[in-house]
C-alpha cells in the first residue's frame, strides 16, 4: 500500500508538545497517512503519567509515538533561561540521531514521506535535503511575534537593533505591517540584548533564514486574528497553512468531542472545576504563567496583595518551582492565607482549556504563551497580560493594543497595578472586553468550521501530506 508517512518532531516543552499532538491528531483522522511523533524520552514519560495519551492513541492503527533523548540533565528545571539548554540539547544529541534514524531507515513500517518539525529546529532542512524528503516547519508561536523574528536581521541593519538609549517606549520603524504599534519593549525580550552574538540572537536569525526555504509554513493561528501579519508572510513563504485554533479544530473533527484531549505533561487538579462551580459566574479571575516561565518571590507577593486589594477572587496555578526563592508556603503572610481561603483556589497545575471555558471565569492574568492566549481568545475571556519573555512581548502588545482584548502588564509588577488592572477587566471595562472577545471567539470558531479559512487550509495540508506518498 502507498501511504504518506509523516514524522512529527516538537520541541520538548509543554507548549509546542500539546500543539504538536493535536496536529497529529487530526492528520490521524485520515487513515492514508501515517505519523509517528518523536518524542523526548523526558517529555513522553511525563506525558505517560500525567495523561491517557497512550491509550487515546491506541485508536489510530495510523499512529505510533518513538522516543529520543534530548541531552539535558534529569535534574534540569527546562524552566526560565535554562530552557535554551533543551534548544541545545535538542540540537547538539537529538539530531545527529535523528539523521541516524532518518538514513538509515529505522521508520518502519512505511518509508518516510515527509518531515514536520518546530520551525527552531534549523538542522532539519539539511536533514529532510539529505534524506530527499519533503520538509513542512510548524512554528507553534503566534506569527505576529514570528514575524518580528524574520525582521531581526532588517531591524539589525537599520540599527534599531542594540537599542540606542534605554527609551523602551520609543517605536520600532522597520518591522513591516506593525509600524506605529510596537515599541522595543514590545519587540521579543531577546532584542534587549546589547551583545549581537548572543547565541540566542544568532539561533533566531538562522530559524528566520531556514523557515522560509520549508515547503511550507504552518501556524496555530486564524486568518481572522492575523491575516494582515499572515498576508507579510506570503511575501517571503507562499505556502502558508493557517490551521488554527488547534484545539476547537481537533474538537470539532472528533466523533465524540466531549472526550479528553490533555497533553498535560503535570498531573491536572480536577478539584478546581468543583471550587469554579460554586462562584458566581464571571467572577472569578484565573492566573496561571504556564510551563517554562517564572517568577521572583518579591513579584508572586505583589500579585497576591494586588489580587487581595482587587476583592475579586481567583484560582491561582502555583506550578512547582515557579516562583524562585520560596523556602515554604509557610513563608506567605497570613492576610494572603485568609483571604485566599475567602475566596481564592490555588492548585499546581490546571485542566486549563476546560477552566477557561467554565461559565465563572472572568478573566485571565497570563505569561501569554501562545497557547494560552489562543484558549483564551477562544473562550472570549479578556487577560491581563505579563509576559516573560522571547515571543511573549510581542503576543502581549497584539492582544493590548491590536486586538483590544484585554491589558497589557509587562514589565511591570507592582500590587497597585495588578489591582487596578484587575478592576478594570472585572468590573470597570468588563461589559467592553467580553464584548470584544465574543467578537473574536466567533471568528475563531467560524475559521474551523466548514467552509472556514482554517477548515480549508487543514483540508489543503492533509491533501498536500498526501501527495507526498511516494
Ligand atoms: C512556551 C514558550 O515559553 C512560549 O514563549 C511559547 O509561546 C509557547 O511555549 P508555555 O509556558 O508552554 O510556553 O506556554 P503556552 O504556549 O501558553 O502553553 C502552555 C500549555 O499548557 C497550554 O496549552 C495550557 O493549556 C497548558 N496548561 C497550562 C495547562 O494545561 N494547565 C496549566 O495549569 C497551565
């Protein structure tokens, strides 16, 4: 039989895991093509005892997971800057065993036909070159904030780029389609670096140059939230397949779309569900700063006494490890620790998309990964935005200043602010907000629908997966 074999290849993190296991989902639903999903020996066995992921996939005859060590030490957090040693890792011990693999043909039962990979993993075009396979990038983040990517070069050479001054506010003049809205601090937090061979820098500027020589280009995204950035990706990439948002598309596709989809690579504490159905609806505020980022214990207090001083109750993930410099949760003074037995819920780690879409949740105070901001565009829930770090600042401008769907915090963490801004979601500009996110949840929705933008470039992806049989 003459099948299309694809092989899937994320970038060992929460994020691009989770979206990367949808895709494969969906592409499963198609019996003529085959995946296997490359996983890190890390990943696949905290996915193993966080989730049913083993037995969810049991169903597709079409799928199979393998493994692959990523080189970073067990003991390693993979959180805040020690993240860029999974990159590393990933780069350095990954693949040259990945070339092993491809070359010599362990894929089994079907030759491979085409490779499909995280748009950092630049070593994958000589790969996919070598082995005469066709090469699709997925770059899991948002593409306003890849674009910026693809412009660091331009920025460089125009001399934005080290700033000159410390002015954060001053606006960035030579990233196309984004004039008069974003300013450095905007611009991914790897920008503020005065040295231009940070290694980082150097990576991004390589993912740029090899993204566009890819077959194609996919996005977790919708024509209706970014078509004008995805319109400036044309220019440089005409194949381009706008598929999102993953997680309502991959619902949607399912027989029974009320089963589970959680790619949770920490175990998900249901009990917030049953806390969520006793508020009151819209009321309460959910915070959560995703899988990789972090923050000082000075900040997690400036959040807690200005969600305190707000009134307005909350479910907090205090992910383990999260908040640097927190010897015990004894050290939390004791008016947080009532007031949060008031009216607060504090769990390690959420069943986010179903809290996002609980009828209770009003808002969202998030790091805004791309994933989250995703979930919560597609719930309608406005955010308060705190970005830590690379295409965080970007997504949080986009969702502030362009998409009017919530407030953009970032660099700031001050309890006064954290209060204000919470009023102002909850209560002061809620009925505008909610407004303006139920807009933007029916675009979202209708783009996967039949007929819709994202509906016929998933249609588009698995017809050209297909072609690729050999
Ligand atoms: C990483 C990068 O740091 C970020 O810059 C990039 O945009 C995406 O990947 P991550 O922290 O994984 O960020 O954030 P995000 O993309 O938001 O993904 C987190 C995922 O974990 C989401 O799908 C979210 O639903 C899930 N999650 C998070 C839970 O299921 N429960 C939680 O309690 C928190």
């Amino acid at each position: 039989m003459r099948v299309a074999h694809v092989l899937i290849f994320p970038l060992p993190i929460q994020g691009p895991v989770n979206c990367m296991l949808k895709l494969a989902e969906l592409l499963c639903l198609h019996q003529e093509i085959h995946v296997t999903f490359l996983n890190s020996e890390h990943i696949q066995q905290r996915l193993v005892n966080c989730t049913d992921v083993e037995i969810r996939f049991k169903k597709y005859p079409n799928f199979k997971f393998m493994t692959i060590p990523d080189g970073v030490a067990e003991d390693n957090p993979r959180t805040g800057d020690e993240v860029r040693n999974v990159v590393k890792g990933v780069e350095d011990v990954s693949s040259p065993m990945l070339r092993e693999m491809l070359t010599s043909g362990l894929l089994t039962p079907y030759s491979l036909t085409c490779l499909l990979v995280d748009g950092i993993f630049t070593f994958a075009l000589d790969i996919a070159k070598e082995v005469g396979i066709p090469l699709l990038y997925f770059d899991t983040i948002s593409p306003c904030a890849l674009w910026t990517y693809l412009c660091l070069p331009k920025l460089i050479e125009a001399g934005e780029i080290p700033f000159k001054g410390n002015d954060l506010d001053t606006l960035v003049n030579n990233v196309p389609g984004m004039e008069g809205v974003i300013r450095r601090r905007d611009l991914p937090s790897f920008c503020r670096e005065t040295d231009l061979n940070n290694p980082t820098i150097q990576r991004i500027i390589k993912e740029g140059k090899h993204i566009v020589q890819a077959q194609g280009l996919i996005f977790n995204t919708f024509e209706g939230l970014e078509g004008p950035i995805l319109s400036q990706f044309r220019t440089l990439c005409p194949n381009i397949y706008s598929i999102g948002p993953l997680h309502i598309h991959l619902k949607k596709s399912l027989s029974s779309p009320k089963t589970s989809t959680s790619n949770s690579i920490w175990k998900e504490d249901m009990s917030c569900i049953d806390w969520l159905d006793e508020q009151p609806k819209k009321s309460v505020l959910f915070v959560s700063i995703g899988s990789v980022a972090t923050m000082s214990k000075a900040q997690f207090l400036e959040i807690w006494y200005g969600l305190m001083n707000s009134k307005t109750r909350f479910l907090w993930v205090q992910r383990p490890g999260s908040v640097i410099g927190l010897e015990e949760n004894n050290d939390i003074p004791m008016e947080l620790s009532k007031y949060t037995k008031e009216r607060g819920c504090i769990i390690s780690w959420a069943p986010q998309e179903e809290v996002l879409a609980h009828p209770s949740i009003g808002g969202f105070l998030t790091h805004c990964g791309w994933n989250s901001t995703l979930e919560s565009i597609v719930e309608g829930v406005p955010m308060i935005c705190w970005p830590y770090f690379v295409d965080q600042q970007v997504n949080s401008r986009y969702v502030g200043e362009v998409w009017k769907l919530g407030l953009d915090m970032k660099d700031v963490c001050d309890r006064d602010i954290v209060e204000k801004m919470v009023r102002e979601i909850m209560e002061v500009r809620k009925i505008e907000f909610l407004e303006r996110g139920r807009e933007m949840r029916n675009l979202a929705i209708q783009s996967v629908n039949e007929g819709g933008s994202s509906y016929k470039d998933l249609d588009r992806l698995v017809e050209d997966i297909r072609l690729m049989r050999i």
